[in-house]
C-alpha cells in the first residue's frame, strides 16, 4: 500500500476491490490524520496572529511535507489510481517549482445566457499544488460571519441565513454578481494578497507563468498559448477548475464586511454572488454603494457588479444560489428555483418511464432518483412531504401501467 516511507519505491497496480479498498482508506484516514496534525497547528498560530514568522515556518513545512504531498497526489488522481501513480506524483509535487504541464481549457456558455465562462482542466501535478494551497489557505482563514464558501457553510446555510434574516426584519434586499470575478482576478498581486510564499504564489497560481493549453470541440488537444500580453483571451486571474479558487476568493473579499460596518444590516458572500438585506430602502442603498466601492478599490481587482444585479421588491418572491424564496403566512418558504424544479422533474419522468417499461411495479428508480435530486436541496422547507408525494404518486402510476393491467408494458415472451 502506499506510505509516505513507501514514496521512494515502486509498486506494482493492484485491485481495488475488497481487502485492498479496506487497506487504501485506512492508509488514507492515517495520512490525512497527519496531515490535519499539522494544519491545527498553523491553524491556532494564525488565529493567535501573536507570531508571523513562526506561522509562515509552519505553512513552509506543511507545504515541504512528504504526507501532504502524498494526500495532496492521491487528491489529484482518479479514485482508481494505482498505488504507484500515487507515489510517482507525490514524488514530483512542489508548489515552489514551475508546473511545464499544459492546461486544458474551454469555453461554456453562461447559465444566464450572457456570455461565457473559462473553465480548466488542471494537469495532476498542478492539481495537487493546488490541494496543498487550499489546505494552508483554510487553516489560515479567520472565520467570518458574511463569508459562506467555506467549509462548515456552504449554499445550504446560507439560504437558510437569507430565510432568517428577511423574517428578522431584513426586507429590503439585493442580489449582486461579480462579473467575471475569477478573470479579473489581477494574478500579479496574489503574492501579496495570500499569507504563502511568493515562490508557490508565482510558480502554481500566477496565469503568467503556466502554460495554457484551449481544448478544441472535438479532441483534449489544441494549440498552445502563453498567457502574456494584452491580446490573451483565455483564462487568467484564477483558474476556474481550481480546488484552491474557492478559498481564494474567500479569502479577498473576507474584508467586505469591514466596509459597511457599522450599518446595520446582512451580508452574504458565496464565491462571487453576494446578497444585502436591511431594514430600509435607505440603508441599503448606503451598502450597496460602500460594497461597489470596496470592489472597484480592491487590491486584486478591479471588480464591479454585473448589469444584472437587482433589487428585490419587498414582499417579493426571489431566486439566490439554486433556490426559490416566497412569502407565506407561517414566513419564508425555500424550495427550488425553476431552472431547479424543472431538472428535478425532468429526471424524476424518466425515472418513472424506467419503472414502469421495467414492469415489476416497483418504483426502485424513482426513489433512486428523488434521493440524488433531493440531497443537493438541504435547506428546502418541504423537501420531506414533497419525497413522499411524489413517491407515492409513482407507486399509484407504476401500479396502474405496470404489468400485468397494462399489456403494452409485458416482458418480451410473455
């Protein structure tokens, strides 16, 4: 199995299948278990802020650590990974070296229809640099109340703190999107923006430095581009694809808070989407202008809002990260938005076809269905009667087209 004393020797592929998966995750929990040793302590340095020097050494010897190397490889790759590629690419990660590996990139048009995004695919090596920069960046991060990608919150809490909030009183609301946030990103000051090294900031985050590779429709192959100059228009600023992109916007725009104090009023940061809520039309005209102002002022930017951001009439119902809020007697119900709802339906018909041509009157994979569409939805009100609605709706249709009442749906050689 691999071992961080293992890292400098060949394996030959084994299976991954019964003893050998037991024997993988247990190596897993142990190599991550270290690591997480070492995280606590930069963690607690960083929060004491008493010691700079100490905590920059601690994040240096994180980053140099075989185990975090080695948990930061087996990250990179497939699940399927031998235990060889494992060790072979631990062997060869470090953030303060350059990466020569190409990245593959492409264009994907907008969910809102205006415009596109860049979207990479990062090569194992540079993938687990990242993994190695997120893990400092977290056990660095001081935690704030306006700032919900992060692990521990996420968009489930922070639909549930919208909720909260508006029937707190906070009724005049405004939803924001940075345009384009991670290319406007200006790549050049992330050294002076993340507590890491410049050396891992320049050589595995800076798009200057890394090669950039545009996937073509039909193949992973294309031409290869530099990053350099005023004509580039591929990916720059941060990767999106990136697992360190979340923690680093995060960590940008942890100060946002800081602007509008003391007014009084929420706001709600998840990765570039931002919500206000405030008691007056007012106040939050104020924040609005004082978060434009700290966006367009920003270090790492300049940022601005996209043309689309709006406010919410009071009383009006409203979407934000996936989900719909309305106003009811008993206060805010949460479900799905529309984009949302329809995806869910959409999938729950073709479920239900499946088990009605199955024939056996069984509803096996509609229950499958609702348990995936449902999960991603933790914050849904009703989430639990409308499973059970639909479920039971799906036996009644399932039984009544189902074999034998429904001879279209008979097994052939019937």
């Amino acid at each position: 199995m691999f071992t961080i004393e293992n890292m400098d020797k060949q394996q030959t592929n084994s299976p991954l299948e019964g003893s050998f998966r037991r024997e993988r995750a247990r190596d897993t929990q142990r190599i991550s278990d270290q690591c997480r040793t070492l995280l606590a302590k930069i963690s607690t340095e960083a929060q004491s802020q008493s010691r700079p020097a100490r905590l920059r050494r601690l994040t240096a010897a994180y980053l140099n650590s075989k185990a975090a190397r080695l948990w930061a490889a087996q990250r990179a790759l497939d699940y399927e990974a031998s235990d060889r590629s494992i060790l072979r690419l631990a062997a060869l990660v470090n953030p303060f070296f350059p990466v020569r590996s190409g990245i593959n990139w492409w264009e994907k048009r907008k969910t809102s229809g205006n415009g596109t995004r860049y979207l990479c695919d990062l090569p194992p090596l540079l993938k687990a640099n990242h993994y190695l920069i997120k893990d400092v960046l977290e056990a660095q991060f001081r935690p704030c109340n306006h700032i919900y990608d992060i692990t521990g919150k996420g968009r489930d809490k922070a639909a549930l703190a919208v909720k909260e909030a508006i029937e707190a009183g906070y009724e005049w609301c405004f939803i924001g999107d940075v345009r384009d946030c991670y290319q406007h990103v200006a790549a050049t000051t992330l050294a002076t923006q993340l507590p890491l090294p410049r050396l891992v900031v320049e050589n595995s985050l800076d798009t200057n430095n890394l090669v950039l590779r545009r996937r073509s429709h039909a193949t992973d192959t294309g031409s290869l581009y530099a990053s350099l100059g005023g004509g580039w228009n591929g990916p720059q600023g941060l990767l999106q694809g990136s697992p360190a992109s979340s923690i680093i916007l995060a960590t940008l725009f942890a100060s946002m808070a800081d602007k509008i104090a003391p007014h009084d009023c929420l706001l709600l940061v998840i990765s570039d989407n931002l919500f206000i809520a405030a008691k007056s039309a007012a106040q939050l005209d104020v924040t609005i202008s004082l978060i434009c102002d700290f966006l367009r002022e920003h270090p790492a930017g300049p940022f601005n809002l996209k043309n689309d951001s709006r406010k919410v009439p009071r009383g009006n119902s409203f979407e934000f990260l996936g989900y719909g809020f309305g106003f009811a007697e008993e206060g805010i119900l949460i479900e799905p938005s529309h984009t949302g709802w329809e995806r869910i339906l959409g999938r729950i018909e073709a479920a239900l076809q499946s088990d009605i041509d199955r024939g056996d009157r069984r509803t096996t994979a509609i229950e499958e269905e609702i348990r995936n569409s449902f999960s991603g939805y933790n914050a849904w009100v009703d989430r639990e009667q409308w499973r059970e609605d639909i479920i039971e709706n799906a036996r009644q249709t399932v039984t009544h087209f189902g074999y034998p009442e429904n001879p279209t749906y008979m097994p052939d050689g019937c």
